[in-house]
C-alpha cells in the first residue's frame, strides 16, 4: 500500500491503513548485503537521475490510527516502474521505490510490479494516495506546458486552469504550511451563462470566494520543487524531438523561461499581498465550490549559460559553449546580430528568413546565419 505515515499517538479511531517502511540502511542491517541485489543499469541511473531511495514494506506494523494523526504521504513505487516508465519525480521528496517487503513469518520475499498499487500498470486502483499523486502531476504538466512555450514573442506571463480536488487542494496547503508563504483570501462577482431544458439562456451573477496561494519567495518556490519536482518554474524554449529521434539536450545559447522569485526580496509585503501582484512568481488561485485551481505564472527569459539556470537545477557549473562542432542552421535556431535576437523562421537553399525583435521579416545568407551561430554558442 503506498502509503507512509508516522504515528503520532495512541488512538485508534476513525482508523486508515498506515504501513510502515523500512530504508536501505535498515534493510541491509538485518538481511545483509546478499539479500539486496543490485538494479540494473537503467534502473541506477533513473534512480540517481531522480535522487530517489530505496525502502521496504515491514507488513507486521500495519496499524489502525486515526486519520489526523498522519502526518505526511510517501509515494512508493516498483523499481520496475523506474526502469519502464520512468515517473516525472526527479526532485520530489516524498517519493521512493521498493522491491522487496517481509512475510508474516518475518522473512524477506521480493514483490511483482501489481503489488504496489494503485501505481502499478496491472489493473485499475484508485485511493487517497493516488488521486494525490495525480493531482500533482496535473498541476506539474500544466506548469511544464505553460514554460515550455516556444514562441519567441510572449508576454512572460500565462494563466491555466485545471481541476482538482478537494482533498489535494489540502495537502497542497498541508505541504506549504511549513515555508509559510503568502495566503489571501477574497471575493469577487462572478456571471455565469447557463442553458435550461427548454434551451432557452440566461445569466446568473453572484458572489464567490477564491482562495490565493503566491509563491513568490525563495523559501516557497524552493517547498513547491520539493512538492513537484526541480523542474517547477523553468522551462525551455527548444523544439522536442520527432517520435523515434533522441532527446535534445540543453546547450549554450538555448532560451530558458525561469521563475526568478530571488529578486522579490526588495518588494514590500503588503504589495505581495494584493490580488493582482507584478513581482515574478506563481500564484495557485482554488474555487473551493467549483473545485477550480487556476495557476496564473509570471517569469524572465534567461539563456542556459545564466547562473540562475545552473542554481536552478543545481548544475556545478553553467552551461559552457561547446568548442569544435559544427551548427547546422534549421527552423527554431537563434542567435543575434548586435543587440537583435534572431529566430530563422525558414531555410531555402542559401537564403535564411529570419524574425527580429520588432517582429520584421527579412533574408541573411546562409554563410552569414553560420557564423553568427557559431559567435553566439561561443560567446
């Protein structure tokens, strides 16, 4: 069951499942090494990739405890699933995997893939745990979508929506009480159209109550990417690859849209408590009665070699400019002349159409677009 919580006191009522995990440590100190083969290779390098850790399940201390005496949620999975699917976890704290759990005669046997629902691929499950887990994904693919815009004109600024339920509204909340960021709650008018069974129209105002979450601080974008992953709040201005073609790493010179909330510090709190703030952030705005989250994300376009990229990430260095390698100009690349970014907007033969700043077509030589590449990734 994946599900971890830590027992706070003795009572039993209003009881939840609550199992019991033993870490890596504990495991070999009681087994011994030769009881914990090692992953494949795939497998090692999700799990570094990832930063996640190994436990397993103790099924002797499953107990009944009331459900306010949970104090948090794990999300354990099967390595397997690490080495197949490989889950979008990389960074979150609440994650682990696990092969192995102990029988009821105290002996370790090792676990299929199904036995760790409901994130297994056999079968349909649905739990507490579970509806979690997938809000988040939700709220982290609505994130990743709204970075991850390629357009080289955009306002730095972008409002989704999503559903979510209730209880994941709560253990967002539950999760961001401990970095305390800022929380407003306020009404406002609101007119809805509706449609009778008789199709004729109307319109019906009133008044909801809308519930604002800003993360806007270091304390709370550094919470939401130990929540949603590292990758929270940064995105990329690359073209994915075609279906069959390799992933496309980040080089020098790439555009990264990144939410820059360390400059937020010099802004008085009062104005980070208005409605409608103009400091870089991500603002979760819930309709408790609709069940509507509304993400509104304002950010900075940054190119890769900027620190703020490396500390986001947590690389050891910037990204350095790649040395000896030839640039193929196509559709998408960058690269500037003077103080103008450039994108090509079309290659025919040695003509290169480009956009600039101003939003004005024009044609350079090939020849040209080369050797402005190569100063812009060597810059």
């Amino acid at each position: 069951m994946p599900l971890v919580g830590r027992i706070m006191g003795g009572s039993t009522v209003n009881g939840i499942q609550v199992t019991w995990w033993l870490s890596r440590n504990e495991l070999l100190q009681i087994a011994g090494i030769e009881a914990v083969p090692l992953l494949s290779a795939q497998t090692h390098r999700n799990v570094q990739l990832c930063k996640i850790v190994e436990v397993t399940e103790r099924v002797l201390s499953i107990s009944e405890i009331s459900t306010n005496l949970v104090t948090d949620l794990a999300f354990v999975f099967h390595a397997d699933t690490l080495e197949n699917d490989l889950v979008d976890c990389a960074g979150m704290s609440r994650v682990f995997y696990t092969r192995y759990k102990y029988d009821c005669n105290d002996n370790l046997m090792k676990l299929r893939p199904c036995q760790v629902a409901p994130f297994s691929r056999f079968g349909l499950y649905d739990s507490y745990p579970c509806r979690i887990w997938h809000s988040v994904l939700d709220v982290k693919d609505l994130m990743r979508k709204a970075l991850n815009d390629r357009r080289q004109f955009q306002g730095l600024r972008k409002s989704v929506s999503v559903r979510l339920p209730l209880e994941s509204w709560y253990y967002l909340l539950h999760r961001f009480h401990v970095c305390r960021p800022i929380f407003v709650e306020y009404s406002r008018s609101q007119t809805e159209k509706r449609m009778h069974c008789n199709l004729s129209l109307s319109s019906c105002s009133s008044r909801i109550t809308l519930k604002l979450l800003r993360i806007d601080s270091i304390e709370a974008m550094l919470c939401a990417r130990d929540i949603f992953g590292i990758t929270f709040g940064v995105g990329i201005r690359n073209t994915p690859p075609k279906k069959g073609e390799r992933a496309r790493s980040m080089h020098h010179g790439d555009v990264v849209n990144v939410v820059h909330v360390a400059q937020n510090a010099e802004i008085p709190n009062a104005q980070r408590q208005r409605e409608v703030s103009y400091s870089e952030g991500v603002d979760f705005i819930y309709n408790e009665v609709s069940r509507l989250l509304k993400v509104r994300v304002r950010y900075s376009r940054v190119l890769a070699q900027d620190t703020v990229v490396a500390a986001t990430l947590g690389l050891r260095q910037p990204v350095e400019p790649c040395n000896n390698v030839r640039f193929e100009v196509s559709i998408g690349t960058m690269f500037t002349r003077g103080e103008e970014l450039l994108t090509v907007v079309s290659v025919n033969g040695d003509d290169v159409r480009v956009c600039g700043d101003d939003g004005m077509n024009y044609v350079i030589p090939l020849g040209e677009a080369i050797t402005l590449l190569e100063a812009f990734i060597g810059d």
